[in-house]
C-alpha cells in the first residue's frame, strides 16, 4: 500500500484481557514508531525501531506493554491484562530514515478498555 | 518547562486571514517538525526543517537555529485549515512533541 496501515481501527476489550495491535509501514521505511494519544492529549511516544531492533523502549508505560517489528516490515504492539487506562488512540508511523526524513502516520488504533 | 512550547494553546481566525502558529524549543536539535492533525485524528506531515523556510501552497516554515524558534504560517487561511497543528523536535534519539494549537477558520 501507499501509505502506513493499522488494525484494527477500533478495538473494544474487557478489563484485563489481552490485545495486538498491528502495524504495517511504508515499504522501505527503517524506523519504526509507536505512539499513544489519550483523548485530549498530546502524543506519548512509547517505542521505536530501527530495523528489527528496537533501540529505545524508554516510553513503554509498564511491562505489561511490549512490542515486536519483523525485518524492516510489520510491527505489533501487545498489551497485556489491559487495564481501563490504556484506553487511547495508538499510533504508528515509520520514516525513511530515522530522525532525518518526515515521518508518514497511520489512522491510528482506538482502543477502548470497558 | 516544556522542551517544545507552542503558541497559541487555541486560534480562532476569520476565513482569509494570515495565521501564525510559534514553536520555541529548549534542547539543541537536528530537525523540527510541523504535523497537522485534523479532527477525525489522522496525522500529516507538513513540513521537516533545519533550517531557513520552506514553502508549500499556502503554508511556510521557517526556522531561526540561534533563537531556537520556528513559525508556521498559513496564507489566505481556509475552514478546511482547521486542526491541531503540532510541532515535535528531535532531541538526541527521539521526538519530542509540543502540545499542539488548535486552530479553527471560520467562514
């Protein structure tokens, strides 16, 4: 596809079950990024990717989240025992070269913890 | 203090004005960047900076590196204009993103 894609766009789920997000970049694209963004808010980065390594996992909120990027392709964001905090909009993006080039966003995952 | 500062937090402009958004950062950088977001929340690209002005359309960047301070202006501005408008500036391995301003045109 031309641009950054995610799925699902909207995700329901009970209070401690467990969630994959999925996100596929723009081919050719090294760095790979996740962020959240609560209702109101601003963007929380959470990880980024390099290739298939992830050298900054700073913005993780707690070991229940974690997060995984195959070659320089797909990446899924999991979200264990999901509490109602968690609500909030994750979003992708992937750039062509990490910090020097725009960075292209997809439309984002709503997630909603009932 | 906030890394990336925007001003102003909201902006409500008449159709045809010329807006101004402002961003002043603390932290030395490599690149800033302008996104858009629009109400239904996906995330644009505007512009990439390091330096000088860039232009496309109606929009221009500029960026003083000494002052640590970058604008965003929108020419002949439109209801379609209407987003958040939000600068994010590398600072080492990472982006850091200011809060946005809202703007909203009316016609």
């Amino acid at each position: 596809g031309a641009g950054v894609s995610q799925s699902p766009s909207n995700k329901v789920t009970e209070k401690g079950k467990d969630v994959e997000l999925r996100c596929d970049p723009i081919s050719g694209h090294t760095a790979l990024y996740w962020y959240r963004q609560r209702l109101g808010q601003g963007l929380e980065f959470l990880i980024y990717f390099q290739g298939n390594s992830a050298p900054d996992k700073s913005g993780l909120p707690s070991d229940r989240f974690s997060a995984e990027r195959t070659g320089e392709s797909v990446s899924t964001l999991t979200i264990q025992r999901t509490q109602q905090e968690d609500s909030a909009v994750y979003l992708c993006a992937s750039s062509f070269v990490h910090l020097n080039s725009p960075l292209h966003f997809g439309n984002g995952t709503r997630l909603t913890v009932t | 203090k906030n890394e990336v500062e925007q001003s102003p937090q909201n902006l409500t402009a008449q159709e045809g004005e010329f807006i101004t958004i402002n961003c002043s950062y603390s932290v030395g950088i490599s690149a800033l960047h302008w996104l858009q977001q629009h109400p239904g929340g996906g995330i644009v690209s505007l512009f990439m900076l390091s330096s000088g002005k860039k232009k496309h359309g109606r929009l221009i960047a500029t960026i003083n590196i000494q002052e640590k301070h970058s604008s965003l202006h929108i020419t002949a501005s439109h209801p379609r204009d209407s987003a958040v408008y939000i600068c994010a500036v590398t600072d080492g391995n990472k982006l850091v993103f200011g809060a946005g301003t809202i703007l909203r045109v009316k016609s």
